[in-house]
C-alpha cells in the first residue's frame, strides 16, 4: 500500500519555503550537515592536492631546467673543445713525418727523372730564404699542380713525397669524400671541407699544407660531356660542385699562399677531354709516367721490407732481380701491379710454411707471380688504344 509521503517527512528536509525560519528538521539537518562537512573535506583534500601538485610541478621544472643548463654548459665546453680542436687541425690533415714508406726526393730513387726534377725546383723555392728570392727576380711558387697518367703509376704517391719532403701536413680527398645522391648535399660537404683547410692555413701562415684531390675528373672535365655521360638532372649539382671547386682554387690562391693543391686524374690533356678553363687553375700539368726498371727495383724493396733475411736476400738474388724488374719495367708495370705480384709471391712462401716446408722468401715465388699476371695496366691501356 503506498502510503503518503507526509508519513515519513521527518526523513526529508523542509523546502526552503516551507517554513518561514527557512530550516531543516533535526534529521535532516544532521545529515545535510554531515554533507557539507564532506563536500568541505573533499573540497580542502582537492585543494591541497592541487598545492601539491603545483609544487612539484614547480620543483620538477626546477629541476629539468636546471640539469638541463648543466648539460647545456657541458654541451657548450664540449663543443667549444671540438670546435677549437677542428679549428687547428682539420680532419684528414696529417703529417708524414714518421711514415717510414713515404720517402722524401732527397732518399727517393723511385721517382722519373723528369718528375723528380720538377719537384725539386718546387721544393727548392718553398725552402728558398727572403733575400734568395729577391735576387732571383722573385720567382713565384707553383702551388697548383695536375698530375695525370695512367692508373696505378703513383700519382698520389708523389703527392706525398712532395709534402714530405717540404715537411707539410697531408690531406687526401676523394670524390666520394664530398659526392652525393642528394641535390646540393655534395655541394655543402665540399664547401666545409675548403673552409676548413682556409681556416687552418690562415691560422697558421708559417706551416705548410699539401691537398691532395684524387681522380678529379668531373672537375676539369668540359661541361658539355659532364651533361652528356650524366642522367637525369644530376649533372646540374656535378656542375655546382664543379664551379665551388674552381672558385675555392681561386680564394686558396689568393689567402692561402701556404696551401699547395695538386690534382690527380687518369685522362690526359691531350686528348681534349679536359676543360682548359679548369687546366688553367693549375699552374702546372706534370705528366707521370710509368716507373722504370729503377723506381721499380726500389719499389720492391720498399714492398719486401718485412721479409725475413731481407738484406741476405736481395744480395744473393740481386742480378734475378734487376731481369725481373727490366722485364715489368719492358711490360709498363704500374706500382699497382708490382705490389699485386709482391702479395702473390708472399702467398707462395705462406703456401710452403703450411705444408711444412718452412725456408726464407725465394726468388721463384717472385718470378711465379710476375708470370701469373696476364696484363699489366701498360699492356692494358696499350690494347685499349688499338681497339
């Protein structure tokens, strides 16, 4: 039975109009009370959450903030030490000084003639004094040189014959050190690579530099045959490489006196497959040739050296060897070929050690090797010209 809601009253309270003192009942009060004591705990628990938060909050930021300056700090001296580091001695510039298989001219029998001679003159000036200089008329240094020929004759060998022998620290830069499959990318890496060599030059006037760019041929070669071998559009950043090569020749020439440049590339000039605008960059087109039957004994010398009973062995085979060498020197041998015979004359003896015959280096390993390779790079580029 439903019974009326003025029965159980006393378990509401009162609407607010119900009466005109506007108060709950007892029971109600109580419980309305015990409500708003909750809502006001609830209320204050919130709040000093909310405090809580905001000072951890405000510590936590603190604290980042602050190990992140440290860290910042730390970045900084880092990178300052880098940088101070880079600033004096760029990477890839080092000294030749204790490379003991890089001779100087002075030491050097596995130099051409005509080559050597050259050189000599260049190194000559640069150890020239002051008043020398004047009274010769003040002849100027040729720090722009282009070495071409065949591959594997020793062209960047003779780069660092030279840098040793005027005592300069050595670079060596590759294509691939500054190429790339991206659009403009090769453009920037060779950019920073100049204005790194600039910046150490400049630094130091009284040091000297040799730079060494290995198979520059996109360089110096016409820029109508760049866009014809190149697909696509990638002749375009060849090009832009191109032209900040040759500009930096320029700004090198000018602020960096102490900085010798020297090119090295395959093609000759005079096939005309080189640009004459970028030839005339350099100074000085010095042909090298292949070595002859002198550069070629000392050559295996240098490349014997860790044999035991060296000296023994050169002195009991020494008429053998100097028929080997006429005989690579006969078939234009590169310094290439002469190191791929010395490794196979070595596998030899290291075939006879594992089989039990232990003995010193012999000369028929030699011999063997020699009649194993079937063309030399001469023969090669011979037979090429024929084709």
């Amino acid at each position: 039975m439903i019974k009326p809601i003025s029965q159980n009253i006393s378990k509401y309270p009162n609407f607010k109009n119900a009466n005109k003192n506007n108060e709950y009942n007892i029971v109600g009060r109580k419980e309305a009370l015990n409500i708003n004591n909750n809502l006001d705990y609830q209320r204050k628990t919130i709040e000093q959450n909310e405090r809580l938060i905001s000072i951890l909050g405000a510590t936590s930021i603190t604290i980042l903030l602050g190990t992140f300056l440290l860290n910042l700090k730390t970045l900084l001296e880092i990178y300052k030490k880098v940088e101070n580091y880079f600033a004096q001695k760029p990477s890839g510039f080092k000294s030749l000084k204790d490379n003991s298989l890089v001779p100087t001219l002075e030491n050097c029998k596995s130099v051409n003639k005509d080559l050597k001679s050259f050189l000599q003159r260049q190194i000559n000036q640069m150890k020239a004094d002051a008043i020398s200089i004047s009274e010769t008329g003040d002849p100027k240094i040729s720090n722009r040189l282009l070495l071409y020929g065949s591959p594997g004759v020793g062209k960047s060998y003779f780069a660092k014959i030279f840098a040793k022998s005027i005592d300069a620290d050595y670079m060596e830069i590759m294509q691939s050190d500054y190429n790339s499959m991206w659009a403009g990318e090769g453009v920037d890496k060779l950019k920073k690579r100049f204005e790194e060599i600039l910046k150490i030059a400049q630094k130091n006037p009284n040091k000297k530099y040799v730079v060494t760019f290995n198979e520059i041929d996109a360089m110096i070669t016409p820029a109508d045959k760049i866009i014809e071998k190149t697909q696509g559009t990638h002749w375009v950043s060849i090009l832009e490489e191109r032209a900040v090569f040759l500009n930096y020749l320029e700004i090198l020439k000018e602020k960096t006196p102490n900085v010798t440049i020297i090119g090295t590339t395959n093609i000759s000039p005079q096939n005309n497959n080189l640009d004459r605008a970028a030839m005339s960059r350099f100074q000085n087109l010095v042909e090298v040739p292949y070595p002859d039957k002198d550069c070629l004994y000392e050559a295996l010398k240098i490349n014997l050296d860790k044999i035991k009973n060296k000296d023994k062995f050169f002195i009991d085979n020494d008429k053998e060897l100097k028929e080997l060498v006429q005989k690579m020197a006969d078939r234009k041998f590169s310094f290439r070929n002469l190191e791929y015979v010395v490794n196979d004359a070595k596998s030899y003896h290291l075939d006879e050690n594992i089989n039990g015959k232990q003995g010193d280096f012999k000369f028929n390993f030699l011999k063997k090797a020699e009649e194993n390779l079937k063309f030399s790079d001469g023969e090669l580029e011979k037979k090429a010209d024929k084709i």
